[in-house]
C-alpha cells in the first residue's frame, strides 16, 4: 500500500520503466510506486520467479519479468523495448557487495564484482542509452549503489560503488546531449525502502528533468 503524496503527480503515465539487476532490497517497493505513478514496468531479475511474483501484485499495467544475465544487456533492452514499444527509463541495481579488506580480496571477489556485476551495469547502461536515442532522446536512467563507493570505499564493494557513482556522472555528460539524464541513488544504512523507492522514482520523473550526474543518498549520512 502506497501512502503520502500521489505518485500519479510524477508525470509517468505510460512510461515505460526496465528495473534491472535483483528482486530484494527495495525493488519491490520501487516497482509498487512506478506503477502507482502509472508507468508500465518490466522487471529483470536474477531470480526471475521471485520477478514474477513481485509484477504479479503491481496496479495497472500490463508490466512483464523475466530472468536476467548481466551478460545480455543488449538483448534485455530489446525485449524491453519490444514490450513497451520504448525504452524511457532504466533502474540498474547490483546485489550486496563483499566486505573486508581490498588488499585481502580474491582475484575471484574482484572478478565478480567488476568484471562482472559493474561491466553488465555499463554495458546496460550504454544499451539503454543507445535504445533511447534511437527513439528520439529523452530518458532517464539511475544507478543505484550501495554507501560503500562513498568517503568509507570499503573493500571491493567500495570499487564497485565508486565505480558505479562514477559511470552515473560520466553517462549524464555523454547523454546529455540528447535530452538523457543519468544519476545515482546511494542507499544509505537507515534507508528505508519506500523511502529510497519513492527518491529513485523522482530521479526518474519530469521532476529531475534538470537533475543530472547526481548522487542522492537516502537513509542518513553513509560516509562512515
């Protein structure tokens, strides 16, 4: 049940929403309030049973989920596109990432994370941004990291974060241009999850139409 200001006032009737990455952490509620707002959503997902449950109890619609590789981001924005007719928004999310030490890391910690789970992020990222550009421009795409790529940069998880919080801004300065913004949403450790739900979906409205190469961090200072 979604509370507080209508989210009908966004602006994202019709919009076309691809959610990429998990099913967990706040995804469930950030998909509860794209629909809300009235935009369709298609949810790719690691655990594409869980992707469906969560589409299955969304308002309004038709949304769509499947499965997700990090390795096809081409062909996920495609099926997004062949879905909606569009591609308007991207959300791309990652799972929780290793704690510890950098220099005590694995060569197998540092391969998951960046060769793997921050790649497939820039590679969907690119594959969105060119989608939307095909279509005319205009789009908003966020990046969703953890509070581990802010001043703490803790271990591999701060790589990955850092990098994502970097490749938000570098993707606003190359997308600009062409009417696309880009930014970043932290979840900080006291977020909660209808609160960084209800803050991603503001970066992804008209509202932020002048918000760009941002990061916005929800749920208290995370610079520990």
């Amino acid at each position: 049940m979604i509370t507080g200001p209508s989210p009908s006032a966004l602006g994202l009737s019709g919009r076309v929403a691809l959610v990429a990455g998990l099913a967990g952490g706040f995804v469930p509620e950030l998909c509860a309030v794209l629909a809300a707002a009235g935009a369709r959503v298609m949810l790719a997902a690691g655990d594409g049973r869980a992707a469906h449950a969560i589409v299955a109890g969304l308002p309004g619609g038709p949304h769509a989920a499947r499965g997700h590789d990090a390795d096809a981001s081409e062909a996920l924005v495609a099926a997004a596109v062949a879905f909606g007719g569009r591609l308007d928004i991207l959300f791309t999310l990652a799972g929780e990432g290793g704690e510890g030490s950098l220099a005590q890391a694995g060569d197998a910690a540092w391969d998951a994370a960046i060769g793997g789970s921050l790649r497939g992020r820039y590679m969907l990222c690119r594959a969105a941004g060119e989608a939307m550009k095909a279509a005319g421009g205009g789009g908003r795409i966020v990046v969703v990291a953890g509070d581990a790529g802010m001043a703490s940069a803790r271990g591999v998880a701060g790589v990955e974060d850092g990098g994502a919080l970097t490749m938000a801004r570098s993707f606003a300065r190359d997308l600009g241009p062409h009417g696309i913004g880009a930014n970043a949403l932290v979840a900080g450790p006291g977020a909660r999850a209808l609160d960084a739900a209800r803050a991603a979906t503001f970066l992804a409205s008209p509202w932020a139409s002048y918000v760009a190469g941002h990061a916005l961090v929800v749920g208290g200072a995370p610079m520990r």
